[in-house]
C-alpha cells in the first residue's frame, strides 16, 4: 500500500499557525492571507491516495456489519469513549488482515478518520477540536465552510462539503440521535451534539441558497476570573465587591447586548458561591460551566416534537425548580412577563436569583424591566441588589464591564420613581473600570442581613481582592482549579489568606 501524501505547508502570506488534534491525528492551522488580502483558516493534514480510499469504504461497510450501536449510546459520553475504543480495536483487526504491512501513519489517519465518519460528522470535527473557533457554519455545498475564530474572526476556510446531500445526511445523523427529524416538511433543527456543542439546521428551499447548518460551539476550556482580570474586562477590585455579593446571596442581574459576554460573566461568577450551596441553573443552551465543587444541577429548555407536543419551556423549569429548594437560581436571559414574575417572586421568597437580560445600560436594563414586554411593577426592582452591564467594543474586539450599579426605587405603585445608582464605570479614555459613586443599598442590606460593620465589609473587600490579585499572579486560570481555591476559602479562611500573603510577598508559587 502507498504512503499517505504528505500536507502541503504554505510559507508565503502566514499570520499564524498553530496545531490541532483529533482522535490522534495531527493537523496545521494556518491562518492565511489571500491575494485580495482576505484571511483564509487553513486546516492542512495528510491526504489519501486512490487506492487507501477505496480501502477505506470497504473498511468502512465491514464495520457497518459488525458493529452496532443504539441512539442511548450515541448520546452517552461515557458509552461513546468506549464506542470509539471498539471500533478502533476492529479496525486495527481487519487493517492487519487487508494490509499486514500497513505505514503506522496511515494507520492512525485511517483509524481517525472512521472515527470522524461513522461516530461524528466528518471533516468538520478537525474544526472542533480546534480551541480557537467559537463557530463552524455551512451555508451550502457551493461555498467554503466559513468559521468564527476567537482572535479573527469570520473566516472562509479551504473546506467544503462535497454535496447537499452530505449536508442533508449530517443533519439527519444529528436529528436520529435526538429522537427529532429534519426534512422537507420539518425543515428547521436545533439540537446538541454529544459534545454539548449547539447545532441549527435549516434546510432547501427556506435557505435559498441550499442547506444551513451552523454549530456554536461549547466551550472545552471556559473564561475564568483570571483570564477576565487579565485581558482588563474587570478589575479585581469590583469583582471583590461582586465576590461579597455573592457569597452573602444578594440578587444579580447582568445586562448588555449580543456578544458583549453577559453569559461568560455570570459564569465567572459562579465558584464565588460557597460549595454547601445547592445551584440551580436553566439554559436555553447548555453555556454555564461551573466547577466541580460545587452542588450544581443544570437544566435546559426543549423545543416541541414533529407533532407539537413536548415542549418544555423556561417558565416550566423556572417554576418546577422551586420546588427543588435550590439555595441559589441561575437563569438564562429574561424574556417575558410571567418569566420575570416568578424570578422576582423566587427573590421575594429567598432565593438568590442571578440572571441576564439585553439591554445597553443601568437606565436601559430598568426601563426594559419595567415596561412591555417584561412589565413588572417597579417596586420589584428592589429586589435586585446590583446590576452589571457588559459591553463590546467591535472595532477593537474587547470587552469590558461597563457599568455596575443599584437600583433605588422611591414611592410606590404606578407613582414609584426608579433612580439609578451607578458604583462603578468603565473610563474608555484611559480603559479602567472607576469606582463613580458610594453605595446607597448595597452595604446597607450586607450589613442587615450579616451583622458586618462598614470596616468589617472593607477589611473583606481588601482580602477577597488579595486573592483575586493572586490567582492572576500565579495565573491559576482552570475552572477547577479556581474552583479549588475557593472550595478551600470557605472551608479554611484563614489558611487561604495566610498562603496569599505569604505567596504574594515571596513571588509565583508552583501550581501542585
């Protein structure tokens, strides 16, 4: 048998370049300028010859015929790392039986790209495993797949799909393993890969250019506080008063628009709750990553079936999770009154409620609460102890916590005035995020609900800053081992600040 045809690596025109790897086998991303100066993502890998893909169809039909898998497996993570194994052991039986003298190369491709065929979604899985993209989207098999890269953004890549027909196949694969279908009459899908990666297919002709599919992916390495701290999107010294916040179950809602990081900052939020406390959170998507440590059950929205039943909406799951007597509720973006209702209400009740919801500004969040759609009576936005707006700047691709402040409602009924206390700002000129005004509520409410004086709660301040300070330093980024170190604050304070001080004053500690 013939070796595999080694990659063509191009020299000219390289902004970057980076590996990848999938099921073993190892590829080059190049990111690329074109001759009309437009930026290409690149994926080289070795190529099969005529011969080994002939073999590989046959290969492919006799594992068809001795292997077989129900859809409760395909969806189990577990069931599926095991599945993998199986047909790569198969595999490497017929290999030695067709080809005794195989190149271990080719071996390895081969055994990968089977992998990728049968068990997931073909080529497009290299573009999966790569950490940088945060979308994969197919318009049509007459255009490149284009892809949303961290660093880059929307790029067209040097990959398409063969045919409509191989589109249409990888969204029936992905329809069959959730019990849903995709067709003519059905022709739109939103489902999940096992990699918990969000697919949305629409189909020909409501596409007129031919079949959609677009995967977001879900993140396999999630912004922490570190990372946060460390690109200037917050400051330790506002987190340290978030952290408090927190800790001690003050409600928090986060606004700001598409893409401007609301979700990633309610998630860097969540190690900051104490590991004795029972989360739960309820998703549209499955984004929330939480550590570990702590006691978390989350829960995602299901759209109708074929035949319009089985729908389960986030007003149904908001409403069965209180009767679960969660200590702490996350919820998705806040879209409808009667959503909105039954999260004050959980507030009212004792829950600690953290939310986001798209608006611009402190005065804008307030103004959407309390006026149609949403339309809750202002006196509820009382219940709200601070409010974070995020903000993205597209011509510089950064984001930044733009505002944090308090609501104060004066009066009451239809007559209340909402005033807009704001304690923090982001300064563009010198890009700092400045404290503006003292709290009016905030301390007020730390202070009656914990018997902490105003130097008690700074000396607090002081010491949760300290240790943000000092995750940063040692660059401690993972979420579980941010996860950790909070686990550890709550369980032995004392012996977590006097590692801080002593690590902060001797330099960067050695991460066990």
């Amino acid at each position: 048998m013939e070796k595999m045809k080694k990659p063509i690596i191009v020299n000219s025109g390289i902004v970057d370049s980076y590996s990848i790897r999938s099921e073993g086998m190892d590829a080059v991303v190049q990111i690329l300028n074109d001759e009309n100066k437009a930026r290409i993502y690149t994926i080289i890998s070795p190529e099969f010859t005529m011969p080994t893909k002939a073999l590989m169809d046959e290969l492919k039909r006799e594992l068809v015929s001795e292997m077989s898998f129900s859809v409760q497996e395909v969806l189990d993570m577990n069931v599926i790392n095991e599945l993998k194994e199986k047909l790569r052991s198969k595999t490497i039986e017929l290999l030695k039986k067709h080809l005794p003298n195989i190149d271990e190369n080719a071996k390895i491709y081969m055994i990968g790209t089977l992998i990728h065929e049968m068990l997931g979604i073909g080529e497009i899985e290299f573009m999966l495993s790569d950490p940088q993209l945060e979308e994969i989207r197919i318009n049509s098999a007459a255009e490149n797949i284009k892809v949303y890269h961290k660093r880059y953004g929307w790029l067209e890549t040097n990959k398409k799909i063969d045919s409509e027909a191989d589109i249409q196949n990888y969204s029936d694969i992905i329809a069959r393993r959730i019990g849903k279908q995709v067709n003519v009459l059905n022709p739109l899908l939103d489902a999940h890969l096992i990699t918990g990666d969000r697919v949305n297919v629409v189909l020909y002709p409501i596409t007129t250019k031919g079949n959609t599919l677009t995967i977001r992916k879900f993140a396999r390495d999630p912004w922490t506080i570190t990372d946060f701290i460390n690109t200037k999107t917050v400051s330790s010294e506002l987190m340290s008063l978030i952290w408090l916040a927190i800790e001690y179950e003050m409600n928090v809602i986060v606004s700001g628009g598409t893409g401007s990081g609301k979700t990633s900052f309610l998630n860097i939020c969540m190690p900051f709750i104490p590991p004795n406390h029972s989360i739960v959170s309820i998703e549209d998507t499955r984004e929330l990553q939480l550590p570990k440590y702590l006691y978390w059950t989350p829960m995602v929205t299901r759209l109708a079936g074929a035949d319009g039943k089985g729908e389960i909406t986030m007003l149904d799951l908001l409403v069965n999770s209180l009767r679960m007597r969660p200590d702490r509720i996350v919820m998705g973006e806040i879209r409808r009154k009667r959503e909105a209702e039954v999260l004050f209400e959980a507030m009212h009740t004792g829950h600690s409620v953290y939310s986001t919801l798209h608006a611009d500004s402190l005065s804008e969040t307030a103004s959407r609460l309390v006026n149609p759609p949403i339309d809750v009576p202002k006196n509820l936005l009382e219940t709200v102890d601070l409010c974070v707006v995020m903000f993205r700047d597209r011509r510089k691709n950064i984001r930044r916590l733009y505002q944090a402040g308090e609501f104060i409602v004066e009066g009451e009924g239809q007559n209340a005035s909402i005033n807009i206390n704001m304690l923090y700002r982001w300064d563009p000129v010198k890009d700092t995020i400045a404290p503006h005004s003292k709290s009016l509520k905030l301390f007020e409410e730390l202070n009656r609900h914990t018997g902490m004086t105003q130097k008690e709660i700074n000396d607090d301040l002081l010491t949760k800053k300290s240790i943000l300070d000092w995750l940063v330093k040692n660059n401690i980024r993972q979420i579980d081992e941010v996860g950790k170190i909070m686990n550890e604050y709550y369980l032995d304070r004392d012996s977590v600040v006097n590692m801080v001080k002593k690590n902060m004053s001797k330099g960067k500690i050695v991460k066990k």
